[in-house]
C-alpha cells in the first residue's frame, strides 16, 4: 500500500476522529460521537468500530515498516 492510499487517509481521519472525542471526554466529560449519533445508537456503534478498525489498521501498517 502506497503512503497516501485511500484506506491510510480514511484510517487517519478515523483516529483523529477517536482522539479529538477521548479527549472531549477526559476533560469536558462530553461525547462528540454520542451527541452526534444520539438518535440512532446503531449508528454510533459503527462509528466505534470503524474507528476501532482504523486505529488497528494504522497500528499494523506501521509495524509492517
């Protein structure tokens, strides 16, 4: 996979998606994802896993350098 590939952009964004919220959450104790997603928890649990997935793949792309 090439550095500026679709999925790597996509996986980038997710996680900073993932930590802006944590952050929110650990000093503000305010969930931008759950306000967000708020009337449809389905749609806020795929939220969390794309996010999930993202980090995972970030996390194998790099230590696959």
């Amino acid at each position: 996979m090439k550095k500026g590939s679709a999925l790597n952009q996509t996986a980038w964004w997710l996680v900073m998606i993932g930590a802006v919220n944590w952050g929110l959450v650990g000093l503000f104790d305010w969930n931008l994802v759950n306000v967000v997603f708020d009337s449809v928890p389905l749609v806020e649990r795929i939220a969390y896993i794309l996010i999930g997935l993202g980090a995972l793949h970030m996390l194998f792309a790099h230590l696959k350098k």
